[in-house]
C-alpha cells in the first residue's frame, strides 16, 4: 500500500513538473520564441532551396467543350 | 567573437524581461493591490500589452497575465487542448496514427504548411489578447473549430495528394473534388456521401496567411514573376502564385471555379486552369443578383456542375443527401441571426469581431461540417448566460464600429488592437453578412432557387457586386447593429470599391459619421505595414474625437517582422 | 500613299463625344445611347428613332474630379469618362445602356445612376446582366435580359418600334456597315497592305461613336478609293504586329506603334473591327433577338468568358488572326489597372511564343498616354527583335 501512493505521489509530482515546466513554455512563450528562431528559419531554408517544377512548361492543348 | 555572458544577458532581457513604466517604478509597493492584480489581473488601463512584445517579432515576452481564472483557462482550455487536438485531430482525420505521417510529409513539401502549421497558437494569441472571461472562451471556441476544420481537409488534401505519394495516384484521389475557395461547399451537397469537397485555396492561402503572412509574399512575388502586374488584387495573386510556384497539393481529378468575387477571381481562374491542365466546370453567379430574371441562369449553372460531376465521377445525384446537408445547414444560419441579434440589441454579445469574421466566413463557405455544429452549442451556452446575465462582454467600449469592404487578412488581430488602445469595439464585420439566405427544402425547385441566392450572396459580391445600394446598404446595417462609428476598410487593390471611394466620403459627411479609412493591400504588409494602420486610427482619435487611449503602450510599437 | 478620301474629317469628328453628327442626329429627333461595352448590342441602340454613341473621352486630361470618387487606382478610361460626364460633356445622352461587364466601367455608370450627372431629363441609366459562358443557357438569359433591360426600355422611355420588323432591318443596315468596314479593313491582309492600322482606327472608331447612317456615304466612298489605291514605292514600316487587348479608342497609340515602324495591321482589342464588325447571321428558325444574343456572346473574345475551351481558344484566335493578316507579331496592350486583361496579357504573354511562335511586346499603358517615350522605345526594340529574327531565320536557311 505504501508502495502504491508512493507511486502516486511520484507520478503526482511528474505530472506536476510536466505540468509546470509546460506552464512555463506557455506563460514565457517558448513555443512561439522556438517557432521563430529556430524552426521557420529552417523551413524557409528548405523551401527556399527546394527544387521547383517549371509550371510554365505545362502544355496548353485545347480542350473539350462541358456543357 | 564567442558569445560572452553580456550578450546572453542582453538576449535574455530582451526576450523575457518587461521593463516596468517609470510610474510603476515610482509607486509604492502595495501587496493588496498586487494580490488583487494577480488573482483578478490588471484592470484594462494599467495592462500595458505593448510592453509584452519582443523587438520587431509580434512574440511576447511573457503571455499576458489575465488573473488566475482566465490564465489557467487559457493555459488548460486553449493552449494545451488546441495543442493536443493538433496532434488528436490528425490521427482522427487521418484514419491513425499513419495520418501523422502524411501530415509530417506536407509539413516538409509545402511551405504554407511548414512555415505557418506551428504557428497556429499564435494566431490564437493575437486575436485574444486582452480579451477576458465570456468573451475569451466564447472567441476561443470559435478558433478551435477553425483549425480542426482545416486539419480535416489538410489530411484529406495530402492523403489524396499524387505529389506527396511519388506521382502515384492515391485512391483517395478519385473522391474529391477541387474547387475554388470561392464556390461554396453548399453545392456539392448532393454527392457528400461519396465526394468529398476540398476548396483549393482555403488552406494553402487564406487559412495560412492569418496564421502567418510570411508565406504569402513568396506567392506574391512569385504571381508578379511570370509578368503580373502589381496592381491587381493580391489575393488573386497569391492564389495563383501558389501555382507558378507549384506548392499545391494535386488532389483531385477535376476542378470547379466560380465568378465569384470580381474581375480579379475571373481572371485568377484563367491561369490556374493553365496549371492545373484538368477538367474544369466553370459555374458562374449572374453579376445583378436582385434582377428576379437572373436566377433561372444561375440555377442552370449549378444543374450544369451537378451534371459534370455525375459524368466526372459516375455517381447520381442524391436529393436526400442535399437536404440533409442543406437541413443541418439552416441550424447553423438560424444561430448565425441569433448572434447577430444579441451583436446589435445587447452589449453581451461575447465573441470577438476578428473571431465572429473569420468563422462566418470560414463556416459559410465550406459548408456544413459537424464541428460548426459542436462549436455553436458550447458557444450558445455562453451567449444565453451573458445575455441572461446582462453581461458586458467588452466593457471598456467607447465605440461600437462598424467595419465594411473587404478586410486586411494579415491584420486578424486588429480588432481586437483598436479594442485594448481605444476601446473601439467592431460590433460587425461587412463579409459576416453575406449568405444571408434560408436553404428551403420543400420541394427541388425551392431548393434550387435558394441555393442559387444563396451563392450569389457569397463574401465580398453580396455587397460589391450587383448594384450601387448593395454597397452602400452600410448606412442600413449601421443603424441595425446600433453602431457609431464605421471602420472603412479601403482595399488599395480592389476595383470595385475603390471605384465608389468618393460617394463614400460624400455619405459620411453628409449623415456626419465617424469613418476612418483603412487602407491595405490585404495579406501584403509590404504595401501597408500594420504599423500604418495603427497610425492611421490613432491619428484619427486623437486628433478628430479627442481621446485618450486606454493602453498607450499599444500606440507605437513594430511588429514588422511577425506573423 | 495619298491621303484617304473623308480621314481628316472623321479625325475630326473624334476629337469629341458631342461631335457634329451625333449633333446632327439629335437635332433631327432621334435619342443618344451611351454605351461602353461590346456586350451591349450597338444594334439594338440603332434601332429607328435613336442611335448609339460608344462613350469616349477624347481629349481628357487629369481627371481629378472622377479621381475623387473613384481614386487614382482604377482604370483610367472610366475615370476620364466619369470626369467627362461631371464636367457636362455627356448632357447631351438620353441614355446609358449599361452591363456590369468590368468593375470601373460599372462603377462609372453606377456613378451617372446616384449623382443626377447628366443634365438631361428624360435620361436614364438601365444594367443588363451579361453570363460569362457561350452555352445556351447563357444565351437564353441573355436574350432575356436583352429583351427586359434595352428593347422594353426603348420602347418605355421613347417609343422606340422593337419589333420584329424593326430589329431586322436594323441588322440589315448594321450588316452593311460591318462589310463596309470589312472590306475596308481587309486591305491590311494585303503582302504591301494600302490602308494604315492609324487610319483604319478613325474609320472604325467614328462608326462606333457617330450614328451610323450619317457616315455610311463616307465609308462607302473610302471603299472605292482603297480599291484602286496604291501603297507606297518605298516601303515606310519594318514589320506588321496585330494589336491585342483591353480598351483602346486613341488612334494616335496606333500611330506611335506606326510611327516606330510596325504596322499594325490587326486589331483585337475593345473598340477593335476584330470581332466588333462581323456580321450578325440570323439563322433560320431563329428570332432577330436571338441572333443579336447569340452573336455578341458567340463572337466576343473577351477575356471575362470563364469556360475551359473558350480560354483556350481565344489564344487559337489570336494566331489565327495573326496568320490571316500576314503580321510578324502581336502586341498586347493592357489599359493600366485593367484586371482581365492584365492576367490575359500575362498568359499570353507566354503561351503565343511558345506555342504559336509569334513574338509578343506586352505592354501596360493609361488612357491619356503621357508615357510616349518609354511606349517608343519599346516598341522600337520590339521591331527590332523582329527584324532580328528575319536575318536570323533567313541566315539559317
């Protein structure tokens, strides 16, 4: 019995570390200072290397009347 | 050139630590207040949001403290479950947990998804800041259903995506049909048991630029490349450079498209139609919707892209599925009226304009959806508690403004900008009006001629298009909503109402109201920064209506390089 | 070549919307209709007891009274026609026949409707909704409105016979006209063409913008001239082009491109012979006012038809047009703040090379054209690419 509140307790103060350390994230927006300095640069690299088709190439072929 | 302990101090104060106002430093310290601050948050007038921003970024430096209730709500209830439900979302839409991977696969081949995806919880931070109690969940709610909306049509989009599957052409591809964000979700009705009906732009555009602008330049850019002018609408633009940059999801074997809104949608088509090289079913709205002569050709047009799809696609058209859809629809419309009742005859109308625009807007083009249904409820219950109770909502009002033309969409936290610096709260937005129309389901013929309304009353046409008074029905709604003051919004690029700026000037001295222009160039901030916007109203309320802000920290602040 | 029998009068005759014969025409009874589109059927206006007057403003300057109500940011053409009206040079319309075809035409018109412009009281401003496919129900509706917004109205405001009989005859003379124009028009196809694309501008234009039957006599004499006229020894151009694209009712922008050295010998713009003068077929079976419906919708190559095939193939009618008049390239021209014509001009800016291999100069340009250098010089390079391209292609064979 003591071992299983014991567990408990343990798993409370997990949840509430998880709980306050994901408070922090929130409360000093560490999500949004992520987002800005370390991952849309990197996405922007990516997107801006990336390897595009010439869309203008696509043929322009008469079609077939919808009625 | 290490990085010493100076600059890590320096970066640490300007990313986490708000610099107290020199009367904060002078005054006092007094724990009663302190305490009552912390558990109530600060009255309006000494939050000072401004000071919260970092640098030029639009991040803050700390969330904003609303008191213990609204923090903690905020923090379980919208950043934390939106968070998890960004993850849930994309399992349930995704038929598993294999959906994450299409997902992850679209996050890193589109750039409208990776750049803005993770992004999204501030999207819900600027269009709620400073927004308390009733009306932060209420608005809250209206946001969570936007983004489970387009995570349902993301997933579907890249699961049936021939680019993200090596050229292959997924099942899933042969059941949906693309069409313009511009033609509503109503029309295929009939055919949603089997099709599914994704509008092309809505994600990759005009959902992506209200998370984050930054995307939509390279589009943009990308439009004026291949010999666009700068002049035209950058909407359309953008839409179309979406295609020249071929970042759009191939997911459909056919493609619908509409005249609706203007000459620039007309014109859009033209290109994408190039670059989408597929069969297409042009459905256009006749131009003067009050003419009782137009609706037999506007209703022809819509049989006309039920015909196409059932040849496209080999179905049959299925009247009980459109009434059902079209059933469950009106549900939606008569809240809709509800809202806009408690809007014009209470002050307990709990949901913010940028969040009433958008969800309108958003709702009323994609169609029926059970989320819009889930949403409405949780938000009704709200809004028959502030009503029962009398609450004021926003009680710092000053002014109840009317905002009308097309509105900046990189700018979705303005409303709720003009209501922390001036109390100016914007009641209703002019494109929350359109569709204003009942779908009767009596009979086929009914049905078809309220559709056929109901798409000719769609964002932007309802009132640009069609006639002078439709336009000018601004006077009408002014006095309807029990408004003070109108917010003109003054699309730099948009034709039709630059074509009628003057009769406005005209009206609004000769009624003697309040309007101050706003102008913009939609989702390009390169035209008309945010800053400007900000300049321009406080100009007007200072100089015109002789008022004093009520946060001044939100007078001035560069916001530039944000999302 | 010698000057053309009648060119300077009918120059003349353009300097002005009120121009002598439309006052003329009024002065003998019969009733001015504005219009600005070719979507609105100039036969109809033709109809006996009244006549058409496509609205122009020659000779515009800075509009700035139209520019307040309609800002510096839309088209130039409805501008200058709406500071035209404010200024009372269009008192003299007994009517605006309107569409909603284009935004700033429509905002203009809209304008004449709400501010009491024109002093004139028996004037009225009436819309016609215009579809934006070529099907038949398209036509019916347009047949419809046809009948609702011009012929009953004609008929409400001013007794005009709209009849059968009368819409019959009336394409019947609007049928010569376009022969006339034809005809005249069809010495541009020529290897040494003997009519300029400046002079054939005047001659189109003024049976756009003056009562048809006070200028049938001129026309049919400058038909006979051309017949035996001569081009000049010394050929005076480098290269043909056809001129493509939005509005364009300045015959001096036809002269600037000549005055650069390429002859334009095409016209495919609005206001343009090319589909503006083919005839209308009644066919058989076929009431008057179809035909008229049918004809517009079927002819018009207007950028604002939405279907996938009619996209595609005005690109087909444009290389077609070219081929037919011998030209050597086409130059799109698009009235600035133009929304049609400028993804238009940006479309075919790439698919007429690529895929038809005629050269194409595209180029943005205002209704009072105070750009003439730049315009010059690019026209002159484009000539020259031209010319170019001949010495290329003769090297290599």
């Amino acid at each position: 019995m003591n071992k299983f509140i014991k567990f408990i307790l343990k798993l409370t103060g997990i949840a509430a570390l998880v709980y306050g350390a994901l408070f922090a994230v929130f409360y000093y927006d560490l999500d949004g200072k992520f987002m800005y300095y370390i991952w849309e640069p990197l996405m922007i690299k990516r997107f801006d290397s990336m390897k595009r088709q010439d869309t203008t190439a696509m043929p322009y072929s008469m079609k077939e009347k919808v009625q | 050139m290490g990085i010493g302990l100076k600059d890590i101090k320096a970066k640490y104060k300007e990313l986490f630590v708000v610099e107290k106002s020199p009367e904060e430093k002078n005054r006092p310290r007094d724990i009663k207040k302190s305490l009552h601050d912390f558990w109530y948050g600060k009255p309006h007038e000494e939050r000072r949001l401004g000071d919260l921003y970092v640098g030029n970024t639009g991040l803050y430096k700390h969330r904003e403290w609303r008191g213990v209730k609204d923090t903690m709500y905020y923090f379980n209830m919208i950043w934390l479950y939106n968070y998890a439900h960004m993850v849930s979302d994309i399992v349930k839409y995704g038929d598993g947990p294999m959906g994450i991977v299409d997902f992850a696969k679209g996050i890193m081949r589109y750039r409208w998804m990776g750049q803005t995806y993770l992004t999204v919880m501030h999207w819900f931070d600027r269009g709620l800041e400073g927004v308390r109690d009733d009306a932060l969940r209420a608005s809250a709610w209206h946001y969570r259903a936007m983004v489970s909306e387009s995570i349902r049509q993301i997933i579907r989009m890249f699961q049936s995506d021939k680019k993200l599957n090596g050229g292959k052409t997924p099942d899933k591809w042969n059941y949906n049909i693309a069409h313009n964000e511009t033609v509503s979700g109503s029309i295929f009705y009939p055919f949603r048991d089997i099709l599914e009906d994704i509008p092309l732009e809505m994600i990759p555009y005009f959902v992506s630029v209200h998370v984050n602008n930054h995307t939509v330049l390279n589009y943009i850019d990308a439009a004026q490349s291949i010999g666009l002018p700068a002049d035209p609408c950058p909407m359309c633009q953008a839409e179309y450079g979406l295609f020249v940059l071929d970042d759009y999801p191939d997911y459909s074997p056919v493609m619908v498209t509409s005249n609706e809104a203007c000459d620039g949608s007309v014109a859009t088509s033209v290109l994408q139609d190039w670059f989408l090289n597929r069969p297409l079913y042009a459905m256009p709205q006749p131009m003067r919707y009050d003419d009782p002569l137009v609706q037999k050709h506007c209703q022809k047009e819509i049989e006309g892209c039920w015909r196409f799809i059932e040849e496209h696609f080999g179905i049959k058209f299925d009247w009980d599925q459109y009434v059902k859809y079209a059933q469950s629809f009106n549900k939606l419309t008569e809240f809709e009226w509800e809202k806009w009742d408690v809007a014009a005859k209470t002050d307990s109308y709990p949901i913010t304009s940028v969040a009433q625009a958008l969800y309108r807007i958003y709702y009323s083009q994609d169609g029926d959806r059970p989320i819009w249904h889930e949403i409405d409820d949780r938000v009704k219950r709200i809004m028959n508690k502030t009503v029962k109770n009398k609450i004021r909502t926003f009680p710092k009002t000053r002014h109840r403004a009317i905002a009308w033309s097309c509105a900046p969409l990189y700018y979705s936290h303005w409303c709720t900008w003009a209501y922390n610096c001036w109390g100016i709260n914007c009641i209703i937005n002019m494109d929350s009006l359109m569709f204003d129309q009942y779908l009767r389901t009596d009979t086929y013929e009914h049905a078809l001629e309220d559709l056929g309304l109901y798409n000719e009353k769609a964002p932007m046409r309802a009132m640009a298009v069609g006639g002078h008074e439709h336009i000018l029905s601004l006077f009408d709604y002014m006095e309807r909503f029990n408004c003070d003051m109108v917010i003109m919004y003054d699309q730099l690029q948009c034709k039709g109402m630059q074509g009628i700026h003057g009769v406005f000037e005209d009206e609004f001295r000769k009624r003697d109201i309040h309007a101050i222009w706003v102008p913009h160039a939609l989702p390009d901030k390169r035209t008309v920064s945010r800053a400007e916007i900000r300049g321009i109203i406080n100009d007007y309320m200072t100089t015109v209506m002789r008022e004093e802000p009520l946060d001044p920290t939100l007078l001035d602040f560069d916001d530039s390089n944000s999302w | 070549m010698k000057d053309l029998v009648h060119i300077f009068e009918l120059e003349d005759l353009l300097q002005e919307a009120n121009n002598p014969l439309v006052r003329q025409a009024k002065a003998e009874g019969r009733r001015a209709l504005g219009y600005t589109c070719y979507f609105m059927p100039e036969v109809l206006l033709d109809l006996p007891g009244c006549f058409s007057v496509r609205l122009r403003a020659p000779r515009s300057g800075s509009p700035d009274m139209a520019t307040y109500y309609m800002s510096n940011r839309t088209c130039m053409y409805g501008r200058c026609l709406l500071e035209r009206a404010l200024e009372g040079g269009l008192n003299f319309l007994d009517a605006e026949m309107a569409t909603e075809t284009c935004a700033v035409t429509c905002r203009f018109q809209e304008h004449l409707q709400l501010l009491d412009i024109i002093k004139n009281p028996d004037f009225f401003c009436e819309f016609t909704d215009v579809p934006f496919k070529k099907n038949d129900n398209s036509i019916d509706h347009y047949e419809n409105q046809l009948q609702v917004h011009v012929l009953d109205k004609l008929k409400e405001h001013f007794g005009i016979d709209i009849s059968d009989e009368a819409l019959l005859k009336t394409i019947g003379e609007h049928n010569e006209l376009c022969r006339l124009i034809r005809e005249i028009g069809s010495y541009r196809k020529l290897d040494e063409p003997t009519i300029t694309g400046w002079e054939f501008a005047i001659i189109n234009l003024c049976s756009l913008v003056c009562p048809k039957y006070l200028i049938m006599d001129k026309l049919r004499d400058i038909a006979d001239e051309l017949k035996t006229r001569k081009s000049d020894v010394k050929k005076n151009y480098r290269c043909k082009v056809v001129l493509a694209g939005s509005e364009e009712d300045d015959p001096d922008f036809i002269k600037l491109i000549e005055e650069c050295g390429a002859l334009v010998v095409a016209d495919r713009y609005c206001y343009g012979s090319l589909p503006g003068r083919d005839e209308i077929v009644v066919k058989e079976g076929e009431t008057p006012l179809r035909a008229i419906a049918r004809h517009y919708l079927e002819t018009s190559q207007c950028p604002r038809f939405m279907e996938q095939h009619i996209m595609r193939e005005r690109k087909q009618f444009l290389a077609d047009t070219a081929k037919e008049y011998k030209a050597d390239g086409i130059i799109i021209s698009q009235m600035k703040f133009c929304e049609y014509w400028s993804y238009e001009r940006t479309i075919d800016t790439i698919i007429i090379p690529r895929d038809f291999g005629y050269p194409v100069c595209s180029i943005e340009k205002e209704y009072v054209n105070n750009a003439v250098g730049q315009l010059r010089t690019r026209f002159q390079a484009f000539v020259e690419s031209i010319e170019l391209k001949k010495i290329q292609k003769e090297g290599s064979v």
